[in-house]
C-alpha cells in the first residue's frame, strides 16, 4: 500500500526507535558496568561509555561464581528438560490420537488441568515429593493392601524410598511433564491426513514404526520450535534449582548463582560493593539463551506464540 | 475431534502414555493433594501425626492483616506490570505493523528480552537502579537517599514492577504484532480507500479486532505476574524493605520453607490456586469466543 505520511513516517521511527531503547539501554549498562574497574564503577554519574577491564572480570566472576561447573549444570538440565519434554510429548500424544483404549482422554485432561497447578503454588508438598518420590507409590501401595500382603508373605516392612535431592534426575524429572507440549502434538498428529495412517498400515507398518518414518519426520518444526522455548525455560528455572539443590558446588545452576554474585553489604561486609563482577557474571548467565533465540528466532516466536494459544 | 483410523494394539497405546500420567500423579497431583491435606489439619506440636481442624488454617490466613497486605500488593504489581508491558507493547506492535523500512530489525530488535532469565533481568536491573552506582548515584551523592530501594517500599516496588515489565514487553509484543497481522488486509485497505489516515485505521479498525488478543494477553499477564514473579523478587529485594514487595508467591516460600508453617503455607497455596483457576478458566472461555470470532 503506498500512502505518502511523511511525518507520521517520522514519528513511527521515533516510537520504534524508544522501543528500542528501552530494550537495549538497560542491557548496554550492564555491558558497560563489566568492563569498569571497581574504582570506576562506584565513582557517580554512571558511566555510558565501557572502560578497559571487561576480561579480567569476566574472570573474576567465573572462578568466584566457579561458573564453569554451573554452566555445564544449567546447559544439562536445559538440554535434558528440552528433549524430555518433546519426547514424552510426543509420545503421549501419538498414544492419545492413534489409539483407542478407555481412560484416554481422561489422562489427556488430566494433562492439561496441570496448567493450573503451576510450581509456584505447590512449592512445598512438591519439595516433600523430591524427597521421596516413591512416596505417593508407597501411600496407594499401603492403601490397597499390597504392603501389608508383602509385610506377611516376606516378613520385611516394605520401604520404598528415592531422594531426588541433590541430583540431576531431582532437577530434570518434575520439570519434563507437560501440557502445552502435548496439546500442540496432539493438535498437529490431528491434522495427519487419515490417509497417510491407512497407506502406512497396509504397507505393514507397525505402530512405533508409523511414529518412528512418519510422524517424528513430519512435525521436526514443531520439535525444532518447542526445542527452542523449552531449552530457555530449562535454562531460566530459578525456584526449583534453588529447593532441591542443598550441594551448590556440584549441583547448582548458573541461574541460581547470580544471587551469589550480588554485592550485597552481608557479601561486601561493609567494603566497596564490586558490581562490575556482578554484571559480568550476568552478561555469562544470560548469554546462551540469547544465543539460541539468535540462532532459531523463527522457532522461537512461532513455538511461543503455538505453545500458548 | 476424533480420528476415524487407529491402531489396534490397545496395550501399547496404554504403554505409551503411562510415564507421562506418572509424571503428573507423582508431582502434581500428589502435591495438590498433600497441599490440601495439610492446609485442612495442623501437625500436633509433640508429634502424632496431624488433626483435622476444618477451615481453621484458612480463617487465621483471611484474617491475618499481613497476608492480606501482600494480596493488595500483588494486586498493584499485577495490574501496573500488565499496564506497563502492554500498553508499550501494543503502541510498539501498532507502528511495527506498518511495516516502514528496517520493519525487520525492529521486529528482531524488539523480541529478544523474554529470552533473558527473569533472575539475570533482576540483577541487572537492582545494578540499574542501586543508588550507590545506578543511574540514579549522581542524584543522590547531591540529596542522599533520595532514591534508595533497599530503605523506600514504594521505590522497591517500582523496581521489581520496571524488571518484571521490561522481560514481559518483549512477549506481549509477539503477541500482539501476530495478532495485527492475522487481521486481513483487506480490511485496513478498504478502510484506506474509504479515505482513514493510519491512526484512525489504528483506532477504527485494528483496535477493535485486537480485543481477543488483548484480553486473552491480559488473563496470561496476571496469571504470570502472580506466579512468575518469585524470581526477581527473591533476587532484587527479598521481601523488603519492611515486607514492602512480599508478593503472594514470595510469601508461601517465606512461610513454608523458613517459618514452617506448613499448614498455613498450604493454605495460601490453596487460595492462590483457586485464583489461578478462575484466571485460566476464563482465558478458555475467551479462546472459545475466539474462535467462532474469525
């Protein structure tokens, strides 16, 4: 459409060009804050322009932080959340569409109530959980009888028992299920021509060979796309990592490290508070994130925008 | 919608879809139901397990003035940090829809914050605004103290909202800019011909097909701001100055894992899950309205 607005023209650069601002600006400071000195960066007015000492606090934040542990941490249970979360996904869908047995949509709304159980409101009892996880086993065990049945017959009391604390599997595991991921391969494995299930069968193809040729080739988008937002919501969980890992130095994510970077007068004990380490640990922590939506930004929006509608 | 072709190997179906119920029983379920045992009873102080008690926990959770305080603070956070991350987002969305030259480096540009950790927004942003070395330090070395979050409420709450805002401007943007362009084109160009300047197209036209968007981004904002926000508060104020930024979600941590107080814990957890409830419920209703919309 050619309309000739010449100052509106003007004026939408100008919004955008706010826009902008406001979303590098702070970013551009905390970039210019890692490359000051300790002296520089506590000497007001702020300062726009960098200085001259970004390396040596980029060091100085990775051994303090020991940040090279916590990043191969964090890049781990991104990369393990991510995948788990596409592979049981796609499974469970696959299971919900392709065949018919009793209870199916039930376990699918049950699914898909879990929206509304976001961690957040359930922080303690799922704590409890990760303590033991086989607790829950061992109530509906003890409930139907079968402890007691196993208490007769062997005449030990059984205990089950599996501590998630402390482990990769306690940070992974209660982070993978998911109901965004399973209604969008539900939705997709729906509009999966009736014909192509027909022409795979009568080629002889057997259930998991159909999932395996056919259906994991044709949504690699799909993956591609819900790949991308779960690794960054793997990367950026922060309230979980910090519940279940007491072991910070072996267990601990670059996330929940930044707390530890912070200045504070408790961490300075009333010295200068050295914020130019504190910002450089930052710019480490947030840069792979970054990275991937750099590297996939088509996935990236088109998985946010399908994963939440 | 069900599909007509199927397999037949029932089992295997079953198979398949048992880690994910296991999943979900084990670390969901289960914890909303120990959530709502414990919120229903009190651990007896010399042990022996836990006595029913009825609606007592949550008649001491309504009718503590603290618990209430932090509700009316979740409150001020949720709407101000929706107002804030929505209104710019939609007034960037509107102009980038018009597609000028650069309309891609604005795009890209634009999107990029919601990949940032709330966590590392957090910090950046208590660095941003420490009065000590932030850029409000030359202010206050002439009148000290006049911006201070770690001793004012009212500026620690402007901070957390600021932190929160500028992660949530970049996903509302997505959202909106998707919505503006599933509006046909024929519609802005009828409106163009019929003689309408771009911001009466804004105002007449686009405007008004936005609404499911935008309501469906306001029930998806509170929702967040209640749970999502334990992040940067934890890591810009802790709670304070003087609880000034004990959101709800800040408050359930601070009494189950310090206070443990387990009982009461539940109990807001409960009251929290129910508002996330009738949120989510009537996001659903809206999507349904949506769909018969276009």
């Amino acid at each position: 459409m050619i309309e000739r607005t010449p100052v509106l023209n003007i004026a939408t650069h100008a919004i955008l060009i706010t826009g902008l601002a406001v979303a590098f600006v702070p970013m551009w400071l905390v970039f210019v804050a890692a490359t000051l000195t300790i002296e520089q960066i506590n000497s007001p007015p702020i300062s726009l322009i960098p200085g001259s000492h970004l390396i040596t606090n980029l060091t100085e934040a990775w051994t303090r932080g020991g940040l090279g542990t916590k990043l191969l941490n964090s890049l781990f249970v991104a990369v393990l959340v991510a995948a788990g979360k596409i592979a049981i996904a796609s499974v469970t869908a696959f299971a919900i569409v392709f065949f018919r047995f009793p209870g199916r949509m039930l376990v699918f709304w049950m699914i898909f109530v879990t929206l509304m159980l976001p961690l957040e409101v359930r922080i303690v009892p799922t704590y409890a959980v990760a303590a033991n996880a086989l607790a829950p086993a061992q109530a509906v065990l003890d409930l139907v009888g079968i402890g007691w049945l196993w208490q007769q017959v062997s005449g030990v009391q059984m205990k089950l028992e599996w501590n998630l604390l402390n482990s990769y599997t306690g940070l992974v595991l209660p982070l993978v299920a998911t109901a965004t991921g399973t209604f969008l391969f539900r939705q997709f494995y729906l509009t999966i021509p009736a014909e192509i299930v027909e022409a795979a069968r009568m080629d002889g193809a057997r259930p998991l060979r159909f999932l395996r040729d056919m259906l994991i080739p044709l949504s690699k988008t799909n993956m591609a796309a819900l790949f991308t937002i779960m690794f960054i919501y793997g990367w950026n969980q922060y309230l979980w990592p910090i519940l279940v890992t007491t072991d910070r130095a072996n267990y601990g994510t670059a996330v929940m490290e930044l707390k530890r970077l912070i200045p504070t007068a408790a961490a300075t004990g009333g010295g200068t508070p050295d914020w130019n380490v504190a910002m450089a640990g930052c710019l480490i922590v947030m840069l792979p994130p970054l990275l991937v939506v750099a590297l996939m930004q088509r996935y990236f929006v088109r998985g946010l925008i399908g994963a939440d509608k | 919608m069900e599909k007509r072709v199927h397999f037949k190997t029932a089992w295997l179906g079953v198979l398949l879809i048992v880690p994910q119920a296991l999943l979900v029983l084990t670390f969901f379920y289960w914890p909303t139901g120990a959530a709502l045992f414990w919120a229903f009873t009190l651990e007896q102080p010399w042990g022996g397990g836990n006595e029913f008690v009825g609606f007592e926990n949550f008649a001491n959770v309504l009718s503590d003035s603290f618990y209430w305080a932090s509700v009316a603070r979740s409150l001020v956070f949720a709407l101000s940090a929706a107002a804030l991350s929505m209104g710019m987002a939609l007034v960037m969305a509107l102009f980038c829809d018009r597609q000028l030259r650069g309309y891609n480096y604005y795009r890209t540009a634009l999107v990029w914050p919601f990949a940032v950790a709330a966590p590392a927004a957090a910090v950046a942003f208590r660095y941003v605004f420490a009065p000590e070395a932030g850029v409000f330090s030359a202010l206050n070395q002439i009148y000290p103290n006049l911006w201070n979050p770690a001793m004012n409420g009212t500026h620690a709450m402007i901070m957390i909202i600021v932190a929160y805002s500028w992660k949530y401007i970049a996903y509302n943007f997505i959202f909106f800019l998707a919505g503006l362009q599933a509006i046909p084109r024929s519609l802005v160009e009828a409106g163009a011909m019929d003689g309408a300047g771009v911001l009466r197209r804004m105002r007449d036209i686009q405007l008004p097909l936005l609404t499911p968007t935008f309501f469906f981004l306001l029930v998806i904002n509170l929702t967040d701001s209640f749970v999502d926000s334990f992040g940067i508060v934890d890591i810009t104020t802790e709670g304070g100055p003087a609880k000034a930024t004990t959101l709800m979600v800040y408050k359930i941590y601070f009494d189950g894992f310090k206070g443990l107080d387990y009982s009461g814990a539940a109990a807001q957890s409960i009251v929290l899950m129910l508002l996330v409830m009738g949120l989510t419920i009537v996001q659903f209703r809206y999507i349904e309205r949506r769909v018969h919309y276009t």
